[in-house]
C-alpha cells in the first residue's frame, strides 16, 4: 500500500526550516556532550547479482547522509559502523570516547531486517542504567515500523523509536529531547520523559512504543514526514566520510575512524544524492507516493562543490548518483550538467577528473539525445535505464524494442554505457521464435543495442507500492516451499517468492539462464579481441565483475530452484501487518498501518511515570 499524501501545500518543508534546525542543534551541542554509533544493518546471504561489488565497496548514502548531519549539528563524537566491513560487530560491547554511546541508531533495507533486528536484540542485553538510546531508520521503517518494536512476551528488547523519514525527523527528534534533557540525565531518560508527555507527537515521521519491558502494547504513529524541498539544505556528504569504522573482525569499536586516505580504499566509488522523484507511476514502485509526487534536486553549483571536495579530500574518481530518474525534469537536469561541464578541479575538467552514473529511463534520455555530448562532458561515463520490458507488456513507460536500441545507440555513440534493468514475470519465455518477448531475446537485443551490463530479477511486490497488499491478497506471494520459510533477505527479487506459474522453478531458471547468456568468458574475450565500441575495456572489466556474480547468484538461489521443484508451496493471504496496535497521537488510524492493522480505538493519558532528576539544567533553543 503506497504511503498516503499530506494535504496539498503542506508536502514539503518550508524554505530554509532545515538550516535553521541544523543551526538550533549546534548551540545545543555545546551543551551536551553526546556520543552516537550508528549502524547499517547488511545480511550477507544477499550478496549477488546485481549488487555484487558495490554492495561491499560504496558507502551507502543513507548513513553516511545521518553521520553528515550529526557532525553538522555539532556531534563530532559519532561512528558508522558498516555491516559490510565489520560484520562481528557487537553493539553490546561497543565503547567511544571511552564510553558507552548516548545514542546508538541502526539503518537498514528491508531484506537485511535479520541483521537489524539481531543488532538491536544485542544492544537490548547492555544494563538498563547504561543502555542508549535505540533509534531505528532507512527503508525498512519507512514502509514497516512495526517490525523493530517487540510484541512477544517476555521478549525484553524493542528499539525505542522508528524515524519514518530523513535527515530533518532525527535531528527535529534530538532538538525535542536535548531542548528538555536535564544535567546529567540519559539521552533514553529523556526520551522516556518526552514520550509519556507527548511531546514526541508534534514531530511528524516518528513511530514509537507505550508499554513497559521491552514489550511494546501499542505503537504511536505521528504521520507522514515532511519533506526537504531544496536539497542545498543538506550537510554535505564529505563530513560523514570521516566517521566511518575501519574494517575488521572484532566486535568492539576502534579507537579512531578510518584515516581520510584510507577510505577510497575500502570505498572506491561514493554515493551521492543529486535528486529525488519521478514523473512515472508505476504501480509496482513506491518511490512516487514517498517523494508525495514531488521533484527534488540539489544545484548544479551545489553537486560541483561536492564532486570537488569529495575528490579533493578524499581522492574519490568513481561516483554513483542515488537517482529515482535523473532526467526527470529536462531544463533541472540541463542546469546540473552545464554547470559540471564549466567546473574545473586542480586546473582540469571535472571530466578529467571524475566519471559517475545514475539512473534514468529510455523515455527521458530520448528527449535529450540533442544534449547528450554536454552531459558526457560532465563526466556522466555510465546511466542504468529502467527498461523492465522492451515490448512494454509489463509496463509502459514510453519505451518500445526500437526506442530502446536508439536510446542505447546513442549514448554508446556518446562514450556513455547502457546499463539495462529488466523484470521478468510470469508470462514471459526464456525464449520466443519470433519477437523480442522472450527474456534471452531481450538481452540479445540489448547486448547488440550496446548494453554493457544486464540486471534481470523477478517481479516481486515492493513494500510502499500499490501492488503491495493485492499481491499479498490474492495468494500470489510465498509463505514457504518444500518447508523452508521464505525470509526476508529472499525478498531482493533474485529469488522467485512470488508468481502463479505453474511451474515457478522455470522462472528461477530463466534468469540463471539469461546471465549466463550475458555474462561469460567468450563475450569477455570478445570485448578484449573485437571490441564494438572504444567502451572495450568497461565492457571486458563488466564482464568479469558479471561473470563473478553469476557463480554468486547461481550457488545462492540453485537450491531455492530444487525446492521449488519438489513442492510443496504454501501462499499467503495478507500481508505482514503490524501484530501491535498502531494509532495517531489523536486516536485516529495510523498513517504506516497496512489494512488490518489492529487498533487500540482509544487516546492514553501521558503518563508521567518518569521523574524529572534534579538538579535540572534547563537548555534554551
């Protein structure tokens, strides 16, 4: 179920309102000396195709985007942890600054909720007196809150809050509590505090527990987070390279970050946020309904100044654009690029400098096939393009078989690789006679068009899309196959977790299949001995990577094909909804309650069962 819209006009963040908060924090700061870790929850099992590599080697922009803002606030004394690098990693036993944290804040995915949910078990296990205060986030709250609370009895661990949204959510949270902290007193004591008065209610994108133990009895919603319209706002990137926790086996934290020129060795490409939204309403994707059918960018000059410090500082040459669709607004996208074009770091080009990729649709790069020589000039090296199908059965979003090879025809002409992402369903072959339906025809005509990687994974209803709960509905997801249960980190669209084939182990096949149609020593050969287009050695280097992750995929999901053979597979009828009550503040329905959701039907009176400890310094904002 997509995520429901604000009323009109109150969608967005008023201008400025960020800057002012990030201001706000910083006096706080110099009065509270707070320590936070903060974790990016990662399930290895997930490690495959198409993710392989960068899954481990890029930072992920979302903690990095939290540690950024913590520093901004004036919180220096922060560490992100990556799952990734460390992944003995105990909360339990984690010290900084000889301490144990204020705060300790988990991000993660839906399909690493396994990992997620074992971090905050282990930080639960820290004595009462000294346990900090356990904030949750990332796309795995956005859509399912619930699911980091605890409903079992005598489960005795639960976080304490889920932030359903960005960077100005958590930080509007630390304002309310440092705002009523008392000298001396836990981040989590205050907290316990705002909660029971209610004051936590006034910040919308915040989920939160009432009950005692560990245990939650109903769940808190304050509604959909408002949204940061100019991405300026944001702290920039370069400061949350600093906080990050070198790699290592041990399940303690190191006395110091990684040094600055050690990170591009661990991470040789880096994430960045250049723009939000898409103009599409496709209805197996939740990225309209998040962005409330809005389109945010950062400038041009803005996105230069982080390119260069980021190399600067950094050494960073490889970069990836988290786009939802970066040609979503032509004369928006026309500004970034022209103004990259114009940017010289260290007396160079910044093309010279520095080559990143995005994503895009074959539509939109169609529209500006006239500007394609300006954004090659701007260091763009690499766009991955949403084709899903190229005879547009499954979904149309302006692209067809000729459309798709002209788009791709042109930016290999340009120096730009194609990188397709496909979607295989049901109805669709592994192989047609004649046509381009067929999944192998498809990639043999993308393969002839220029593309120089291949993306296929199996249409899988995605959490916050409006497919989500009919999919659910209608028996047509998994509950368990030849008696294994399907788990989350199954739910990446490499596994076939959802279809009404009659024989679904074909599907798991096809898409073995076709990556190994794609991805092989001959093709890599070919690149080196009769390359096509001077984009030769990106397309060998592919290769290899493709080659790689197909062993990883085929040894993932090979088993998963077996059970599907033997049978027997046993479906759901609804989705996982919330086994905990869920209410707004005012007793009303909880704006992330999947239909279900059980309801209290009742506003509690804030309790005051937490004293206020004294002596009490009281901080102005």
């Amino acid at each position: 179920m997509e995520l429901p819209r604000r009323s009109r006009g109150d969608e967005l963040l008023k201008p400025g309102e960020l800057v002012e908060l990030r201001a706000r924090l910083r006096r706080l700061a110099a009065r509270h000396d707070l320590v936070s870790v903060i974790a990016c929850a990662f399930d290895h099992r997930t490690r495959m195709l198409p993710f392989i590599y960068a899954d481990t080697r890029m930072v992920p922009a979302g903690v990095r985007a939290i540690g950024s803002a913590m520093v901004d606030a004036g919180f220096a004394k922060t560490r992100i942890v990556l799952q990734q690098w460390n992944r003995n990693f105990k909360p339990s036993q984690m010290r900084l600054d000889g301490r144990m944290p204020d705060l300790f804040m988990v991000s993660s995915m839906q399909i690493h909720s396994a990992e997620c949910r074992a971090l905050i078990q282990d930080a639960c296990r820290i004595d009462p007196a000294h346990r900090p205060l356990i904030v949750v986030g990332g796309p795995k709250t956005i859509y399912e809150p619930w699911d980091v609370f605890n409903a079992e009895p005598g489960g005795r661990w639960s976080a304490d809050v889920a932030v359903t949204g960005e960077e100005f959510v958590l930080l509007s949270l630390l304002e309310v509590l440092l705002s009523n902290r008392g000298n001396g007193e836990s981040l989590r004591s205050a907290f316990l505090r705002a909660r029971n008065r209610g004051d936590l209610d006034a910040v919308p994108g915040l989920v939160y527990a009432q009950g005692e133990d560990g245990q939650a009895e109903e769940l808190i919603d304050t509604g959909i987070q408002r949204l940061l319209a100019d991405l300026d706002e944001l702290p920039h990137p370069a400061l949350g390279y600093r906080l990050l926790e070198p790699p290592s086996r041990s399940s303690e934290l190191s006395p110091h970050a990684l040094p600055a020129h050690r990170v591009r060795h661990y991470s040789p490409i880096s994430s960045l946020v250049l723009t939000f939204g898409c103009k599409f309403n496709c209805p197996y994707c939740p990225i309209p309904a998040y962005n409330q059918r809005q389109h945010r960018v950062k400038s041009g000059q803005r996105i230069a100044d982080e390119f260069k410090r980021l190399h600067q500082e950094y050494g960073f040459r490889y970069f990836f654009g988290a786009d939802d669709n970066f040609f979503n607004n032509k004369e928006r996208t026309l500004e970034i690029v022209e103004t990259l074009e114009r940017t010289q770091i260290g007396g160079a080009s910044l093309r010279s400098r520095v080559r990143w990729g995005t994503e895009v649709t074959v539509h939109d790069t169609l529209k500006l096939r006239d500007h394609l020589p300006v954004i090659r000039g701007a260091g763009v090296r690499a766009l991955w393009l949403g084709v899903e199908d190229i005879t547009a059965t499954l979904v149309k979003k302006g692209q067809d078989g000729d459309k798709t090879v002209e788009a791709f025809r042109l930016l290999q002409r340009h120096g730009i690789c194609p990188m397709p992402m496909m979607m295989h369903h049901d109805d669709q072959p592994l192989y047609s006679r004649s046509g381009d339906y067929g999944l192998i025809n498809q990639a043999r005509l993308l393969r002839k068009a220029g593309a120089i990687s291949l993306q296929v994974l199996m249409m899988t209803p995605a959490t916050g899309s409006r497919l989500y709960h009919d999919a659910f509905a209608s028996g047509l997801v998994y509950e368990e196959v030849a008696g294994r249960k399907v788990e989350p980190h199954m739910m990446d669209a490499n596994y076939v977790v959802a279809s009404r084939h009659t024989k679904p182990w074909r599907k798991q096949l096809n898409i073995m299949a076709t990556y190994l149609y794609f991805y092989n020593p001959i093709r890599f050969l070919w690149a080196l001995v009769r390359p096509k287009s001077r984009l030769y050695l990106a397309d060998a280097l592919v290769q290899l990577i493709g080659m790689y992750g197909t062993a990883c995929t085929i040894r993932c999901t090979i088993g998963w094909a077996v059970r599907l053979i033997r049978g027997p597979v046993v479906r759901r009828n609804r989705p996982p909804i919330s086994p905990i009550p869920m209410r707004s503040p005012e007793g009303n329905g909880a704006s992330h309650a999947l239909p279900g959701t059980p309801h209290s039907g009742v506003v509690r009176l804030p309790i005051m069962s937490v004293p206020r400890p004294h002596p009490v310094e009281r901080v102005s904002t």
